[in-house]
C-alpha cells in the first residue's frame, strides 16, 4: 500500500512512489504532477461607473485555472440594455442606456471545461444636460417674467 500526502502542489513537481510488499517486492514509479491554482474570476466588483450617452468598456479577468480562458456569459441577472459581453475575451460594452444599477453574475470556463461564476454590480450614472434637445421659444420673454420651455430626450444611441 502506497501512502503519500500531495498538498499544495502548483505548477510541475516530481513525485515518486516505492512500494514494498510481503516479502520485500517492491514497485515503484515517478511522475510529474501538474496542479493548477482554482480557476477564480479576478476582476473587482463593483465594475467601474458608466455614464449613460458614453461608450463604455471593461474587459474582465480570470486566473487560476488552465489557459486559455472562454465561454464568458452572464449566467443570472442581466447587463444594462443594449450591452453584450464577448464570449472569447470577457469584455463587456455598450453604450448608454438609463441611469441604474446592473447586477449580473459572470461565468467562464477554462481549457479543461472548468468554470466559475462571480456576482458583478455596475452603475450606470445619469448624462449631462447635452443629452437634451432645447425646444424653441415662439414668443419673446420680458426679463423678470416666468415662462414654459420643453426640454425633449434625446434618449439613448
């Protein structure tokens, strides 16, 4: 009977194995041993803030694991409107949307089918005023008298 405690083992490490049975035959053998950190998502969450009317970009990353990493999707929850998430590479983009707050969570795989999954929160924040079509005035305004203006949405690109 072979007893032997591998623990903590990252990156190739020889192991060797003797065994000895009744009689004083004995066997052996020696490999090497690769074993790979957990694969774990690495990126920070929350994502950084976007600002709705402004492309926005982030790529995420992961470790651990066996190279090269795939499959990116969000498993639960949903990215803000109109945003997509790269399978190959983890990067999210998109493009403005409303004001709020996405909470998502993120799976990937590695080259040995493993995966992993990690909770992501991204805030959008509102846009300036430059987001807004000024309507016009149709009859002059004396100074010091009140007046209605209708400011139209330019909504989202």
């Amino acid at each position: 009977m072979v007893k032997n405690r591998l623990t903590a083992l990252t990156g190739g490490q020889q192991v060797k194995a003797k065994a000895t049975a009744p009689g004083k035959l004995e066997s052996g053998f020696s490999n090497i041993v690769t074993v790979s950190a957990a694969l774990t998502i690495s990126t920070a969450s929350p994502l950084p803030n976007a600002t709705a009317g402004s492309p926005y970009t982030t790529t995420l990353g992961a470790s651990g694991g066996t190279s090269p990493f795939s499959d990116w999707k969000v498993i639960s929850g949903s990215l803000p409107v109109n945003w997509t998430i790269n399978p190959g590479t983890g990067e999210i983009s998109g493009t403005c949307n409303v004001a709020g707050t996405a909470n998502f969570t993120v799976q990937v795989k590695d080259a040995a089918l493993d995966s992993t999954s990690k909770a992501f929160s991204l805030t959008v924040d509102p846009g300036t005023l430059d987001h807004f079509a000024i309507g016009t005035i149709s009859t002059p305004q004396v100074a010091g008298t009140a007046f209605d203006i209708t400011l139209t949405g330019k909504g989202c690109q």
